[in-house]
C-alpha cells in the first residue's frame, strides 16, 4: 500500500499576474538584488580587467563606489514609500529597493573596513553577504505562498 494521502494543493504562481499583489514588491526586490549584485560583481571585474577602465565612474579623480548609487537610490524609495503607499508604487519601489540594497551590499566590506578591498580577501565578507541574503530570502519567498483564499470583490 503506497498510502496516497490528500495533500492539501497549494498553488505556484507560475505568471506575474498570479503572485498576490502584496507579494509583488518583495518578489521583485529579491529577482532585482539578485540580478543587480551579479551584474554589479560582473561590470566591476569588467573595468578592472580593462587597461583603459572604461566605465569607471568618478568626478574630479575621484572614484565613485557605486554603494553612493545605492544609497541615493534606497533614499529615493524611503521618501517615495512616506508619499504613495498603493500596491503598484509597492511593486516599483521593490525593484529599486532592491537594486539599492545590491549596490550597498556588494561594497558592504569596504564600508565596514573603509578600505577598498573589494578584490581582495577581506572583501569576499560582501560575496558572502549578497549570496546569504539571495538565498534566505528566495528560500523564504518559495516556502511561502501569501495568502491563498479566493478574493472576494470589495465594493
């Protein structure tokens, strides 16, 4: 006897339309940390393995981190979030919220050692942050599925 037992059947959002609105802000928070810190690893081991830096960021010779680009951004989203709080702004401000949070965390051991080390030993503290923070996160977005009862129209 295999013992078939019902499992309750819980349903996957497989299309944007059917993630629950209020979810949408931290899905895309957490697609959007992702994709921004690899990129932000991958354009940063560009310009250094380029003789002529091309794409380096900075303003009278000096260089511009991009975790300043995170910081003005997350500024952004927080006085945004005080202004309009509507499930479309919540989605918006999950994208930018979380190519801020990518920016700032991928330089997290230059701030914390105020020292460039990003290619250094000392800065694999910020690899090992972002793919903490990739993993728990989507982890947690994967185990749960918000709230699964039909909606019922409000008039």
């Amino acid at each position: 006897m295999t013992g078939n037992r019902a499992r309750p059947h819980r349903r996957i959002p497989r299309r944007w339309s059917q993630i629950e609105e209020s979810r949408r802000g931290i899905v895309l928070a957490w697609l959007a940390f992702t994709v921004t810190f690899g990129g932000a690893r991958l354009v940063t081991w560009l310009i250094q393995v380029n003789p002529h830096k091309a794409g380096n960021v900075s303003a009278d010779g000096i260089h511009l981190h991009h975790y300043l680009w995170g910081i003005l951004l997350l500024s952004g989203v927080a006085i945004f979030g005080m202004v309009d709080r509507s499930p479309r702004a919540r989605t918006w401000m999950g994208l930018a919220l979380g190519i801020a949070l990518a920016l700032i965390v991928d330089e997290a051991a230059l701030l914390i050692t105020l020292q460039d080390v990003y290619w250094q030993t000392a800065g694999w503290p910020s690899v090992a942050l972002g793919v903490t923070l990739i993993g728990l996160v989507g982890s947690a977005l994967a185990l749960t599925h918000g709230d699964t009862a039909p909606k019922t129209p409000t008039t």
